[in-house]
C-alpha cells in the first residue's frame, strides 16, 4: 500500500516527555508510561519491556502519535503510540537529537 501525502498529514506527531514509567503486571514485554505531549499526560501501553526498563525512559524525550483512537492492551488504554525503529531484536525508540519543548510538532 502507497500513502499519499494527505494521508501522512493525517497524523499528528509531537516529541513527549516520559514522566512516568512503570512495567504493566503480567506482561513479559508491556510498559505503561505516562507521557507529557506538551500540558497534557497521555497514557501510553507499549511492547518494549525487553529492550527498555521503566527507569531507562524517565524524564526521556520520545516521538508519539497523538491522534489514533485509543487501544485496549492488559485491560488498559493506551492512548498514543510509541514510534520506534526495529531491526530483527534490536527495538530503538526515536527521539530528537537536541533539547525541545513536549509537545513539539514532529513536521
């Protein structure tokens, strides 16, 4: 499937701030964070857990999608989606290279 440009526009993607993070009961892989998308906390429900603990993620800048309808996982909602890379069992989260502001627009 080929996305248009229309389709990319559609969605919103800003740098978060981890304000929490803990692993989800049960889960071999799922963590659930708390992140900060610029005044507003977004819980996030990720399959990351073998690559990541709660503590490597703390006060950690993250690019996020915003506006996907929320998804039950463990019986828990996430709300934004992680964007990583993943290569074979190598699992890496992109964030930006400098300092900026939660919330800023990923363009």
């Amino acid at each position: 499937m080929t996305a248009t440009y229309d389709d990319f526009i559609k969605l919103d993607i800003r740098i978060g701030r981890v304000v929490s993070a803990e692993p989800v009961p049960g889960a071999k892989k799922l963590l659930k964070l708390i992140i900060d998308v610029g005044g507003e906390n977004k819980q996030c429900i990720a399959g990351i857990g073998l690559n990541y603990t709660a503590e490597d993620l703390l006060n950690k800048s993250v690019a996020v999608v915003i506006n996907l309808a929320p998804k039950k996982l463990f019986g828990l909602e996430s709300e934004v989606m992680l964007l990583a890379a993943v290569e074979g069992d190598i699992l890496t989260l992109l964030k930006p290279d400098r300092d900026i502001a939660a919330g800023a627009k990923v363009a």
